[in-house]
C-alpha cells in the first residue's frame, strides 16, 4: 500500500515562498505519478504539479507554472512542490496523491491514494 505524508504547510504573507514535502513510502510499482493538488475553500480540487514515479517527467499547471515547481529526493522518497511569490488565491489545503492515468497527470478523479493534506494560507 502506497502511503503519502504530506508536510511544510503553514501561514505567510503574500510574496513570500514555501516548500511542500510529501513522503512517499509503499509499493509504486503500479503508480504513473506523485501528484500535488489543492483544494480552497468551496472549491473544487484542482491538480497542481506532477512528476513521474521514475521522475523522468514533470509538469506545472499553466495558472502557476512561473511560480511553482516540482521535484524529488534521489531516493524517490520524497517529493517537493516549491512555492514562490505566493499570493493570496494560493490559499487552500494541499494535498499529494499517487495515480494518475499515463498522459493525464492532474486529473482529480485517476488518483485513488491520497495523503490527509497540509494547509497553506497567504495572507495580503
């Protein structure tokens, strides 16, 4: 069983940055993608970034790809969502899921093994 750990969450104000972590423990034998996703208040959940399980691919969403990025330990134990120039719409409880179909990696409904999520609040 695929178990994911997210931390580094917390309250900053806006234009500041932060770096996400979740740990990745279990068998990934059979997962595309570690995958983080956001869900704000009323919101649906929304994928974010995502990095192959080889970590030979990763990808940003438009909305904040000149902001955020993605990466791993070398051990692929562990996989970061670095958050730079936060702004307040960047508020929401973040979460990393394990799936994903291969070529479509932010899809919501292909992640089946979540973590419980750690919360990130931007202040203006």
């Amino acid at each position: 069983q695929v178990q994911l750990v997210e931390s580094g969450g917390g309250s900053v104000q806006a234009g500041g940055s932060l770096r996400l972590t979740c740990a990745v423990s279990g068998y990934t034998r059979n997962v595309n993608y570690i995958t983080w996703f956001r869900q704000a208040p009323g919101k649906e959940r929304e994928g974010v970034a995502a990095i192959s399980a080889r970590g030979t691919w990763s990808g940003v969403r438009d909305s904040v790809k000149d902001r955020f990025s993605i990466s791993r330990n070398n051990a692929r134990t562990l996989v970061f969502l670095d958050m730079n120039n936060l702004k307040p719409e960047d508020t929401a409880m973040y979460y990393c899921g394990a799936g994903g179909v291969d070529g479509e990696s932010l899809r919501v409904s292909d992640y089946k093994i979540w973590g419980h999520g750690t919360q990130v609040t931007v202040s203006s």
